[in-house]
C-alpha cells in the first residue's frame, strides 16, 4: 500500500515537473518531495527483501551487543544518556511532516472544499482524473498526508535503530579498553583466588587467558559489526546520497517559498547528517583506541618474570592482537560514504555548494 501511494504522489509529481519544465522555483519544490518518496521506495523494497537479514541482526544484537545494568551498571547510565539524545533528535523529524500537514489544512479550509483550484499538499497535477471533484479530492488529499506521516515515521525508526546498535557497539568497544587496562592486576587477582602461593609462570598464563578472553570478544564484535555494516550501508548511501540533494533543494524552497514550512525539514535534515555522523564517529574512535589499548596493556612487565619460551608466546599473542586491531571500523554507504563526522562535513559543504549553484541559475 505505502509503495501504491509512493507511485501515485510521485506520477503526479512527475506531471506537475513537466507541465512547468521553465519554472525552476516549481520544479525545485517538487524535486524535494519527489527524492524523498524515490528513496523511501527503496529503503520499503529493501525492508521487504532484506527481512529475514534484519531479525536475525536484531537477535545477534540483542544476543552479544546489547549492554544491561546487570553487566555494567555505569557504562549503561552513559548508553541511555546517548539513546536519549537519540531518541529525542529523531523525534525532532516528526516536526517537518506537523509543519507540511498543518499548513496544508489550512491552505485548504482558506479556499475551500468547492474551490477548483484546492491545493495539494505536494506539487502534483493529475490528467488520468479529476482531482479537485470533493471526494477524489479528500481521497487524495487523506492518501498523501498519510504519506507524509509514513515517510517520516520510517525516517525516524530507521535512524533511531541505526544510532542504537552504533552506540552500544562503540561501548562493547569501550568495555573491552577498559579490561585491557585493568588486564595486569586482573590476572594478579586471578591466581592470588587460589589460596596458594603462585609462580610467575602462574601469572603469565593467567594474564594470556585474560588476554585471550579479550581478544575473542573483540573477534566476536567484529563479526557482528561487520554483519551491520552490510546491513545499514543501504541505508547509509541513501542517507547521504539523497541527503545531499534535499539539503540543497529544501534550503532553496527556503529561501523562495514558505519558509514556515521548509524551516523543520531544514533543521531535520541538518540534525540527521550530524547525529548519524556523531554515532558513526564514535564507533571508528573507539575501534581505533583499541590498538593502542592492546599495545599499553603492560604486556611488558611480564618479561623480565618469564622464561624465553612464555615471554616468546606471549610477545606472539600481542603481535597478532595488534595485527587484528589495525584497521578500525568504519560503517559507510556502499563503500562510497563513510560514516564520520569528517564526511558528514564534507556533505553539508556539497549541500551548500549545490544550493548557491541552484540560486544563481534561478537568478540568470
């Protein structure tokens, strides 16, 4: 029903460019609406082949990723801190689809239901029927609102649900940091619980199983990130692909037309380039910590307390953490847009770009 609707909106969209080729103002206005349906068109399509991958991410998520007080009390608190701003950035969506609903029943109720030139809430023009008769009229008009909450509603789920497996992925990370640096008197603990008195081969290899231990959840993280990654990247290219576009075109509408209208979707815009990108951030910083995490982990007080062959295993087991910790993990959009505050910056300046090229070809 929702890709029905997408088609209709943008048909009629597609007639309204045509019929006003020369009007860049009308087309600009309408190439706004029309990005917006053509990406979630996508991302719905994508929703319905890529289901069965999505609950068996959410499970894996749930499974290994998903941090409660009961593992660790303080680094949660700091997670729902995080998911808060989240959660209430993204809500800050549904105020671009109040501001184009409310302004479009008021455009309505000031001409009039028998008026023959009721507007509709997107730019579209309708030749296979006639679309100001009452009823077609209201059909039309209930179809395309329902549109407009649709269309933010998966925009703001989508990005929430991205900027919670970011999060709690970045604090798995941070966790595993904060064993590493706590790795040395961790492993004195551990053979002092014995009761006996220990060796120092006794504490070399109780500080390679902590270490060990470590380095399998790092692999076990990596596993699902990686599955993640592959599973937003859609996402993230349509994001900042189409992001790109109606920043320009939306801060143009701006401008020229009812900017109690585009404000929101301008603001909205701005917010979801930066909060995804904040997230994105966060991830790559912490994975790219962990090498050095690995490296200052006091590995060396071991060796003067080891013989030749255990010094020889451990240095080999450090090697190969570091070796596995090299590259840190960047989410992007079809290995074309990373996810970092450095490439969100980089499509604010596109934005801009392509709005004061818009500006001056609507000038000439």
């Amino acid at each position: 029903m929702s890709i029905c609707c997408y088609l209709l909106t943008i048909l009629g969209e597609l007639t309204f460019m045509i019929e006003n080729i020369d009007n860049i103002a009308k087309v600009a206005d309408c190439l706004s609406t029309s990005f917006m349906g053509i990406q979630y068109i996508i991302r719905i399509f994508l929703h319905i082949i890529h289901r069965p991958e999505t609950r068996n991410l959410l499970t894996n998520f749930y499974k290994y990723i998903y941090f409660t007080d009961a593992e660790n009390a303080k680094l949660n608190k700091k997670i729902k801190l995080q998911i808060r701003y989240a959660d209430i950035f993204t809500k800050i969506y549904y105020t671009a689809g109040i501001a184009f609903i409310t302004l479009y029943a008021l455009d309505v109720m000031r001409v009039g239901l028998t008026s023959p030139d009721k507007p509709f809430i997107y730019r579209m023009s309708f030749r296979w029927y006639d679309a100001q008769v009452p009823l077609p009229f209201l059909i039309t008009a209930l179809y395309s609102t329902w549109l407009t909450y649709s269309t933010v509603a998966i925009w703001a789920a989508e990005d929430y649900m991205l900027c919670v497996v970011l999060c709690h992925c970045s604090y798995r990370y941070k966790e595993l940091r904060m064993n590493l640096e706590h790795l040395l008197d961790a492993s004195r603990k551990d053979v002092n619980l014995t009761g006996e008195a220990y060796t120092n081969m006794d504490l070399h290899k109780a500080f390679r199983r902590r270490l060990y231990d470590v380095f399998r959840r790092q692999q076990q993280f990596n596993r699902f990130t990686a599955m993640a990654k592959a599973h937003f990247s859609y996402q993230i290219f349509s994001i900042m692909f189409f992001g790109v576009l109606l920043l320009c075109l939306v801060a143009f509408q701006f401008q020229r037309a009812d900017w109690a209208k585009y404000i929101t979707w301008l603001i909205s815009q701005i917010i979801q380039f930066l909060l995804i990108g904040y997230f994105g951030q966060m991830l790559t910083d912490e994975t790219t910590e962990l090498k050095n995490s690995f490296f200052f982990c006091q590995w060396e007080d071991l060796l003067p307390l080891g013989d030749q062959h255990s010094n020889k295993l451990l240095l080999r087991d450090i090697k190969f953490a570091l070796m596995n910790s090299q590259n840190p993990i960047v989410f992007n959009g079809m290995k074309l847009f990373p996810l970092t505050l450095a490439a969100v910056g980089s499509a604010l300046r596109a934005g801009a770009s392509y709005y004061m090229f818009l500006n001056t070809m609507s000038n000439v």
